[in-house]
C-alpha cells in the first residue's frame, strides 16, 4: 500500500489530535499547573515486573515521567502537568505501541478522589471543544459524559463480572486474565467507568487505603471499553517504598529479566513529598476516542512498520 495514501488518511485525526492537545494545555493553564519537561532518558526508573524499557547506552528511554514529576512535587512544585513521549519494549497491537505518548498531571494536597473529579472536568472540557456537546460516538456506541460518572470498586466488579472473586482472582494468579477477558470489556460502554481501590498487592505508588490497609487509593477510567488512565493517591513513606521496590525486583529476576540500579535520587525526595494525587492518562488512546479510530495507527502520524 502506497505509504502517501495511509498518511494523507491520518489527516483529519491529525488535525483533531492537534486540537485536542491544544486543549489539554489550556485546561491546565487556565487552573494554574505549569507544564514541565523531564529527560527522556534516564539511568533508573520504578522497577515493573511486567513492563520492559528500551536502553539508551546504558540508560533507560523512560516508560513513563512519573519519578521525576513526583520530585518536582517534593521541591515544591504543587500543580505540574506534561505531555510526554514515552517508550516500552515489545509493546505493539492494536491499541499499543513502543513510543506512545502519555499527559501526566500531579497536584498537591488532594487524594485520588479528587482527582477523580479532576479527570471528569478534564474530558468534559475537551469534548466541549472538539463536540460542542457532551456525548461521544465511539465504534457504534454513544458514551455520555455528564455527571456522575460510573464508580465501581475493584472487588464489586469482580462480583458483578467475574466468574470467581477478586480474592480467588489473586490466590490463582489469574486477576489480570480475569480483568482482560471479563471485566474491562464491559467498563465505560455508556459513561465513563472509575474503577477503583484496588488490592493492596496491586497499589504500585500509592498509598494503602485509610482505614482499610487491604486496598490502594488507585484507580483507572475506562471509556468504550479501553483502559484510559491510571492515578494514585501518591505514597510518600519511603520505607514502604522501598519493600515494594524490592518485591518487584525479585518478581523481575523470577521472570528471568534484569533488576533495575534503585532510583535512590527519588527515594531520597520522597519523605519531602507532600500529600499528592498524580494520573496517567493515554494520549493516543484518548485521540482514539474523539476520533473514533479502532486502532492507534490512525491517530500517529508514523507506525513503526512505516520507518
């Protein structure tokens, strides 16, 4: 297939992709947030037994900003946000790709339910400008934006969807096949989905659940079916930190992959850190939605089979 033609086809999601990041940057100027920009390549980053960097001469393209954003926030740097490229290995289908781009946003002294409702004035704002309406139709299916969205803990939708429980899901090492096969398709059909408080063996960077330590204050939104976003209420003990570290580090060397060096810069700013709620939003898959793309090729401009 002439490689001019599948360009040229791009034009108009191009064109609405370039609105749309338009936009993100207004939103978050006009609510005070300064736009950062962190080095792309790094010589560490938080180890994860299930996500692999690409190497830079002995350095790392990051997967992700976040350790670097989290120590602007213990410096005193309240609202940060950035649209950042970022690179995974042998990551590559139809909604993935190895350098993809992703909107980090973090903000002091607010927990992951605030920044729920953060997200939503986000996505609503953008699709006022892109739809001059509040409802999208995304492969057939129109998904409302009005409030409230859709909030469904973690352990619920497992007793909504899954053939077995969120417990018996993690006994069996079967959480994430379960979350694949039986519940993520069903999520954000006809609104938005913040699927929320997940087990605490799953928490990542934030901090267990007040008054529950069984659960993380971490959740993900979910529009048509796709996983959009993922956000914390940030963990500031660096102790607890460092354990969960170590864990996925031994996880890694399990799977036969090697650890990563610590990020002993990050683990030294964490304890100044203030109470901070940060997200991870996927810009493609959010360009996807608005333009009503089935896969990410349409909304790049280049695949890397085309390079």
């Amino acid at each position: 297939m002439d490689e001019r033609w599948l360009l040229a086809r791009r034009k108009d999601n191009l064109k609405t992709r370039a609105r749309m990041i338009q936009a993100i940057r207004q939103f978050f100027i006009s609510r005070d947030y300064l736009e950062v920009e962190t080095p792309i390549r790094v010589p560490t980053q938080a180890p994860e037994a299930h996500i692999d960097p690409l190497t830079s001469e002995g350095w790392f393209l990051h997967t992700s900003p976040e350790l670097c954003m989290k120590r602007l926030l213990a410096a005193g740097y309240p609202r940060i946000f950035q649209i950042a490229r970022c690179f995974r290995a042998e990551e590559r289908g139809a909604l993935h790709i190895s350098e993809f781009t992703l909107l980090e946003w973090y903000r002091s002294q607010i927990d992951y339910k605030a920044m729920m409702e953060e997200c939503e004035d986000l996505l609503l704002y953008l699709a006022e400008v892109l739809c001059h309406e509040n409802v999208i139709t995304y492969q057939g299916k129109e998904i409302v934006l009005e409030r409230p969205w859709e909030r469904i803990s973690v352990r619920d939708a497992f007793e909504r969807y899954s053939p077995i429980t969120m417990e018996e899901a993690l006994e069996q090492d079967r959480f994430d096949e379960i979350m694949v096969s039986h519940i993520e398709p069903r999520l954000g059909r006809k609104r938005p989905t913040f699927l929320y408080d997940y087990p605490a063996s799953l928490a990542a960077l934030s901090r267990l659940k007040k008054g529950d330590p069984t659960l993380a204050e971490r959740f993900e939104l979910y529009m048509g079916g796709l996983e959009l976003a993922n956000a914390f209420s940030e963990l500031t003990d660096c102790d607890e930190q460092k354990a969960r570290f170590a864990r996925e580090q031994e996880h890694r060397r399990k799977m036969g992959k090697p650890p990563y060096p610590e990020p002993e810069r990050f683990l030294a700013a964490l304890p100044h850190m203030p109470e901070a709620s940060g997200i991870a939003l996927g810009v493609d898959r959010l360009a996807m939605l608005f333009t009503d793309s089935k896969t990410i090729d349409d909304v790049v401009t280049f695949t890397p089979e085309m390079l």
